[in-house]
C-alpha cells in the first residue's frame, strides 16, 4: 500500500483500489533566522527564492506541487530536492531556502526547527492524501485490517480550522 497525493496517481488509480485517508492545506515554511524577507511572503519573493522540495522518487514526475504550481503560473527555483520530507525542517532552517508543504507537517516542525509558516501568496489548491493497494490484496485479511486502521486514523484527523501559527520574534 502506498499513500500518496490523489492528483498524482493517475497511473494508479485504473489498477488498483483506493480510499482517501485526509486532506491538508499548503503552507510555506521559511527560516526564522536565514529568510530574505520580513512581513508577509510575497508571491515575488516566492518565486525570486531559492526552494527545498520533497520529491518521493527521481522518477516520479509529477507532484501535487508540481501540477498546483503549472495551474497558478508560479514558478519555484529548486535548489535541493529531498526524498525523505524529514530532512526538510533542517534544510530550510539552516538556509535561505522556502519550501511549500503539508500543513499539519508544517506545524509539527515548527515545535521543533527554528522556522516560521506563511500562506502561500498564491491560490493553490488542498491535497487529499489517498491510499492505494493492488486489487490482489483486496481479500488478504491482514491486508483489510491494515487499510481499516489507516482508514480509521485518517477519518479521525480533525480538519484544521484555524489561523496559521504565528512567526516568532528572532532572538539571539
């Protein structure tokens, strides 16, 4: 079972099963300490930036990112592409990279990386994060107990409603 973006499984979802597990807004996340700008993100300053992404695989093509951004018109300078999102925290907040990610992620990082969370200055577009499995595993009951519990975790995520956190004041 992979879980992955519902808009970049096209390839996927003919050949297989599937069920939506919760959908998340983007966000950018910004070094508190490195960033080139203050006050609000800019759509200027976005694309003028330098941009650290997750990208699961060199060959995965396409990304909800990259098809968000094609529909907007914005364009982003990728400088460093990440296959494990993990590392993203670190990267951005030791550099004067951007990088447009999840937003319950961006949350979760923030409690731990000097980093602060902005809109995107942009319209872009929420994802729905949705399970895929090969029909041959449709019947395997250890398989069905694992897609209910992943079913089951994501129906309980509360939808985010609420303000961004705010940025933190730098202090040395």
């Amino acid at each position: 079972m992979v879980a992955i973006p519902r808009d970049t499984a096209q390839t996927l979802a003919h050949r297989t099963s599937s069920a939506p597990l919760f959908n998340d807004d983007m966000v950018v996340i910004a070094s508190r300490r490195r960033r080139t700008f203050q006050g609000p993100l800019t759509r200027e300053v976005y694309e003028s930036s330098r941009h650290a992404r997750f990208r699961m695989s060199p060959k995965v093509s396409t990304t909800h990112q990259d098809i968000s951004l094609r529909h907007t018109g914005v364009s982003q300078r990728d400088l460093v592409l990440v296959q494990q999102f993990l590392s993203l925290p670190a990267i951005i907040e030791s550099s004067q990279c951007l990088s447009l990610i999840q937003r319950r992620l961006a949350i979760r990082f923030q409690r731990t990386h000097e980093i602060d969370i902005f809109p995107p200055p942009f319209e872009i577009e929420p994802l729905t994060i949705t399970a895929y499995w090969g029909r041959s595993a449709e019947w395997d009951p250890a398989h069905a107990w694992f897609r209910g519990l992943m079913i089951q975790a994501g129906a309980s995520l509360e939808p985010y409603a609420g303000e961004l956190p705010t940025t933190r004041a730098v202090t040395d």
